[in-house]
C-alpha cells in the first residue's frame, strides 16, 4: 500500500470517526424546544418583558369558542363532558353547581369570600337554598349543601369572570359555547387532545360536529401544523428532484449527486452537534431556518465537480479551495452575527450555520477528492481549455450600487407612513384574515379577553403585590359598574391579602357560636338537627388555614389560570420580581384602561401587547443591523487583506447590489419585509459574495468557473421557486427572498463581470 492510498484511508477514517463521535453527541444529547419565547430579543420595559414571557399565551388565547347551528342550544351533556375532561381547564360561565369547585378553592372558601355568619344572614342563606331544593330536587346538590350551605366557593369563582357569557346568544341567534383549554396555544398536542374532547362530546349528544364551528389560536395552531407537514413534506421533495435534476443535467453521473450531498450532510451534523453542546434544548425553528441557511454548503462541491472536469482532482481543489474558503469563512462571520443578535434562538440558528459552512468547506477541501475518484461527468458546454479566458471586472458597478442605495432610501424615507419592515408579528399569521375576523366577531359575542391589552402590576413582595391587586379589584368594579368597562378577570378571589385573609378567618365564630346561630337560623326551617354537620366541621378547618398562596395552586384544575395571570420575571437589577396580570374582556378602550392605571400613581401598567411587539421587533432590527455592519467591516478587511483591493471593492459591490435590489424589489412585490424576508436576505449575501468572488478571479478556467456559479445559481433558483410558490406565509417569503435574490446576484455578478482573452 503506497503513501497516498493510505492518506486516502487516514483522510476518510478520520472523517468517519468525526461523524459518529457528532452523531453519538445528538443522539445522547439532544432536547427540543418550541418554546416561541426563544426567538425574542432581550426585553427592556414591563409591557417587552410580559410579551416575552408569555409568548403567546396572550390573554384570551386558551379559549376555543364553539359555534352550534342556529336554533340549537348547548345540551347539557356536552357541557358536563367537557367540564370532566382533563384537557379542558373550565367553562367560563358555566356555573356547574351539582359537584364542588377545585381545589384548593373549596378548602379555603371561607378565606376568599366574605361570608355573613351573623343569625339572620344565615337563616336567609338557608330559605335561599330551600327555595332552590323546591324548584329542582337533587341529592347531588343537598350533599354539597350540607357542606357549604353559603355558596362561599361559587362566590369565590363566580368573581373570576365579571361579565363572559359562558353560551351566549349572538350572530344571528347561534349559542357560542367558551371553552378554556389545559394546554397553552402552543402545546399543540393539546390543543390537539381539546378539539378531540369537544367533538367527541357532540358527537355523544347526538349532534354533527362538522355542522358546529369551533375556533380560536388552538384550533389556527392545529390547522396549520397539519397543513404545514403535509405542504412541506412535498414542497421538499418537489425541490428536492429539481435540485437532483439541475445537478444531473450539468453533471450528467449520479454519483455526483450523493457525493454533492456529503458536506451538506457533514455540516449539518457539526452544526446539530455544536448546538447540542452550547445549549439545553434546540428549539424546531433554528433546525428549519438553519438547514435553509446552510443550503449554500451545496455550492462547494459543485464549484470542485465543474473545475474537476478538465484537470485532475487536487489541482482542481487546489485553484478553487482558496476562493472557497475566503468565501466560507466570510459567509460563517456573517451567520455568526447572529450570535450577537440577544435573542436566544437567532444565536442557536447563527451557530448552527456558521459551524455547518465551515464543517462543509472542510469536507469538501480534504473528504471530497478523496471519496470523489471519476465522479465528475461530461459537461454540457465543453471548450477548449486553450481557448479559455479570464474576467475583467467593471468597476463602475461600485458607483452604481451607491446610486442605487440611494435610490432605494429616497422613496421610504419620504414615506413614512409605508414602513420598510413589518414590526408587527400579527402580520406575520398564516390564518386566513376571514377566519380571524370570524374569530374576532366569536370572541366579541360572548366578550372573551381582549388578546391586545391587559392591565399589569409588579412587585417583588407577593404579598403587597396581592394589597394593591386587591385595590386595582374594587376600582376595576366601580368601573364595571359605571359601565366604562365591560369586565375583568384577576387574580383577586383567588388570592387575597394575607392581611384579608386573616380578616376573614377571624370572622368566622367558634364551633359553639356557630351551632347556636346554626340552630336558631333553622328554628323554622324543615332541615334535620345535624344538616350542617359537615359545614360546622369545614368552617372549624378553616380557621386553622394557612394563608392561601399561589404554591397552593399548582397541579389544580385551576393552576393554568393561576400561572398565565402571575409571572415571576427578573427585574431590570435581576431581582425576583412577580407581576399580576388582569384580563380586560370585550372590547376595550384604550383611554378608559389608560385613565384607570393613572389613578395609581405608576403602580398600574397598560400592557399593550401589539405595542411592545413592535418595539420589540423594532430594537432587535437595530441591534441586529449593527452587529451585521460590524461583521461587514470584518469581511471587508478580510477580502482585503486576502485579495486584491479592487477585486475585494468588487465583490462586495456585487454584493450590495443584490441585496439593494432583492430587498427593494420584495417590497414592491410582497409589502414591508417581515422576518422570513430577513433570514432570507441572509443567505442571499453569502450566496452573492460566493458568486462574486469566484466570477472575480483570473485564469485559465474561466468557463469552469462560469459553469460552476451557473449552476449553483440555477440551483438555489429552481429548489427555492419551488417553495415561493407555496400558501404558508414563512415558506413564500423565504422561498420567494431567495429565489429573486439568488437570480439577482448571479446576473450582477456575470453582468459585472466581461470575459477577456488569456
């Protein structure tokens, strides 16, 4: 076995050994996450830090909301279903009082109620519930009354929801059942589970669930993950065989195909590993938005298979490797920008991208010629390598990419009212706008919380967090009664001032007391002498309660309420700071809900969630241009210093141009540019630069080069068209930046370009 054979075995070993130790680490290692939060930037204001907190789980965003046929009411039985299915949190509205309220709101109802223990309020209590046993006899009911003659429990829920209407009468007489979920909007497995229990309980009452609608953000979530898997899966394979067709036709041999595939694939694991490594959990986004990012790995093969055709394979490597890793690396300072970015999940997709390229660059540098042996095909434009010539560059491009620059910014610059970029990340769902406006108009029938703004109040003591929300609670009830609200839900019943509750447990008599007043409150009553020996006993272990809290909560039906009203967030100094959230229903003015948060002093805050998504979206814009044009200066030194300056002013004109002219023409097409557009645009600036740098350099294998970049060009071009043509908004804005800017960058790099005699 001579030297290079085993070079050849060494070279491939090692690569091997490098693919299953990223494999082993993937395999052992990696979580995912599709926590949406991870794809915020850093938040500043109370209004940012709520927004990312919640992510999604905006006010009102649990509800699912079912629409019966006209003329049909909610039986009673699809009610009953529902409320005894574990994947449904509660009914809002529907008072069910056949079976006591969760826990641990039936223990300490005498805590988060007041309760009138004189005589005379007993004894009214009671010709109440003997009133009600008339009507409607129920063993159910007489045993819960034996319990909690007073109703404290109901009292204590009942004041969650001031004014949703749990079936109301709306659009033109339809009875619209509220539905509040377990799971979160984004846990769409369960919202999955909820739509299923909501069917299921029609369909067990005898009625058509296809004839009922049900909507809301759950319902929005589930659609589109299923139409996403289904349009996705083959948009991918579509592209997929015009990438596999693109490539055979310019190299006519398979091998050239799965050995084109082996950087791509090698990148991908490094980049899969590297992840693994840096983070707990990879969030699905980074791994769909970086496999696209890498997609410019494909190009090196290619660019070593069109010059591999008329030389041997290391001379070959050796004229494109330096072009290739100037423009890797440059590519890889780029995506890693991203890194800087101060959002978690932008910083997973910068370093899964920037380790992939240069994992694919280095495959195909050392692995490729190795495993390559003959793959290289018969061209289809065949020359002379006599014949062959070299670009000379035109470099009045630079003076018209300024001109152009300049030409783009006059007409947004003027105006203003036409931003550039879309800040608002409502504009980017894919839900048909009919279907929202039908959920809008749901929600208002039977006044659901408004999902724009809620009321917020922080502290870094629960318990004076609690007072004040307690104030908020009685100020927002004047207002409810003044009519300048519609209602509210908060937090208030569920948990009052330590100081309140003790003002209640005090109230409660001694069991002596309370069985004198028991017996002289029944004295006309038709009830036995130990009705309310239940009662006595839970009213005694009542005042032996601890404060209830919100730890008190957790794993109750009632815990999803508890946990998406009160956040505990880091304060701006890093301090445990809690902030309690209040639910505004129906449709809110946002000067009334201004007017109230003044009357305290700064201690209420308008969360306005369509606001602080804007000035989200906007400070990550700014921060993420600035890194980016640092990372731009870094490129340009290092075309500099590696190439020569005119070439490097060449190239990065070239680059310019296309950008400019990509990203003006999507406005023109598409409106203002939303963050798809953006991740985009970045691939198109490493595509641009690799197309630039190679149509820029000098030799003999001009036409190799030519059909190298042509393509890689014809490539991205084909496989991306593919997804521009798709309905879902992430996919077309993607497809289409990159379809259009690919195309533009290969013709202002060839245009730039004019081919001279060797």
């Amino acid at each position: 076995m001579n030297a290079a054979s085993q070079h050849r075995r060494r070279v491939v070993a090692a690569w091997l050994l490098a693919l299953l130790a990223g494999l082993v680490i993937i395999a052992t290692r990696l979580g995912f996450s599709y926590d949406l939060g991870l794809f915020l930037p850093r938040a500043e204001g109370l209004d940012q830090r709520v927004l990312v907190a919640r992510a999604g789980d905006t006010p009102g965003a649990r509800f699912l909301l079912l629409a019966l046929p006209p003329g049909v009411d909610v039986p009673a039985g699809v009610v009953a279903r529902l409320s005894a299915h574990s994947d449904i949190a509660r009914l809002p509205g529907q008072g069910n009082t056949d079976s006591r309220p969760p826990e641990p709101a039936w223990r300490y109802r005498y805590l988060l109620t007041d309760t009138d223990w004189s005589t005379e309020g007993l004894a009214a209590t009671l010709r109440d519930r003997l009133a009600e046993l008339g009507l409607a006899p129920d063993p159910t009911y007489e045993a819960l009354l034996r319990h909690d003659p007073t109703l404290a429990s109901f009292d204590a829920l009942s004041g969650l929801d001031v004014t949703v209407s749990g079936a109301a009468a709306g659009l033109t007489g339809r009875q619209v059942l509220v539905i509040e979920t377990v799971a979160a909007p984004f846990d769409l497995d369960g919202q999955a589970g909820a739509i299923a229990a909501v069917r299921d309980a029609l369909a067990a009452e005898g009625l058509d669930p296809g004839a009922a609608e049900i909507s809301g953000a759950g319902v929005f979530g589930v659609e589109l993950r299923d139409t996403i898997r289904a349009e996705a899966t083959w948009r991918s394979l579509a592209a997929s065989i015009a990438l596999v067709l693109v490539i055979g036709l310019a190299y006519r041999r398979f091998s050239v195909l799965w050995l084109a595939a082996v950087p791509l694939a090698t990148g991908m694991v490094a980049g899969l590993a590297a992840l693994t490594l840096a983070f707990e959990q990879v969030h699905g986004i980074t791994l769909a938005f970086g496999f696209t990012l890498l997609g410019i790995a494909i190009d090196f093969p290619l660019h070593y298979f069109s010059h591999r055709r008329h030389s041997p394979g290391g001379d070959a490597m050796r004229r494109v490797w330096p072009t290739l890793r100037l423009g890797a690396v440059s590519t890889a300072l780029a995506y890693g920008a991203l890194l800087l970015g101060g959002a978690e999940g932008m910083a997973q997709l910068g370093l899964f991208s920037a380790v992939g390229v240069i994992a694919a660059a280095a495959t195909t540098r050392w692995v490729l010629p190795v495993l390559a042996g003959d793959a290289a095909g018969e061209p289809l434009d065949v020359v002379e390598s006599g014949n062959a010539g070299s670009p000379g560059l035109v470099l009045p491009l630079v003076v018209l990419v300024a001109a152009l620059i300049a030409l783009a910014a006059m007409p947004f610059g003027l105006a203003g009212s036409v931003p550039f970029w879309n800040r608002d990340l409502s504009a980017l769902s894919p839900v048909p706008e009919a279907q929202l406006r039908r959920d809008a108009a749901l929600r208002q029938a039977v006044g659901a919380p408004s999902m724009r703004y809620q009321l917020a109040l922080a502290d870094s003591d629960p318990d004076q967090l609690a007072r004040r929300r307690q104030a908020l609670h009685e100020a927002l009830v004047a207002a409810v009664r003044a009519e300048q609200l519609e209602g509210f839900r908060d937090l208030a019943p569920l948990l009052p001032p330590v100081s309140l509750q003790r003002e209640r447990q005090n109230r409660i008599p001694s069991e002596a007391v309370l069985r004198e007043r028991l017996r002289a409150a029944t004295a006309e009553l038709p009830f036995g002498e130990s009705a309310f020996e239940p009662f006595i006993d839970d009213a005694m272990a009542a005042k032996d309660l601890a404060p209830v809290s919100a730890a008190d909560y957790a794993g109750s039906p009632l815990a999803p309420l508890v946990d998406a009203s009160l956040l505990r967030l880091a304060g701006p100094a890093g301090e445990v700071q809690w902030v309690s959230l209040v639910d505004l229903p129906g449709t809110v003015s946002r000067d009334v809900v201004d007017g109230i948060a003044e009357r305290f002093d700064g201690e209420v805050f308008v969360v306005d969630y369509r606001q602080a998504s804007e000035s989200l979206v906007a400070g990550y814009q700014q921060r993420t241009w600035r890194v980016l044009g640092m990372v731009l200066v870094l490129i340009a030194a290092l075309l500099c210093w590696r190439v020569r300056p005119a070439r490097a002013a060449w190239s990065l004109a070239c680059v310019a141009a296309a950008l400019v002219s990509s990203a003006l023409l999507l406005r023109l097409l598409t409106g203002p540019l939303d963050l798809y557009h953006m991740v985009g645009l970045l691939l198109v600036g490493g595509l641009g630069l690799d197309y630039a740098l190679f149509l820029g350099r000098g030799g003999r294998d001009w036409a190799d080069t030519r059909h190298a970049v042509a393509t890689c060009a014809a490539s991205t071009v084909v496989a991306f068209a593919v997804l521009a043509a798709s309905g879902i908004p992430a996919l077309r804005s993607l497809g289409t930046a990159v379809a259009l800017g690919a195309l533009l960058s290969y013709l202002v790099a060839r245009l730039g370009s004019r081919r001279t005699q060797a």
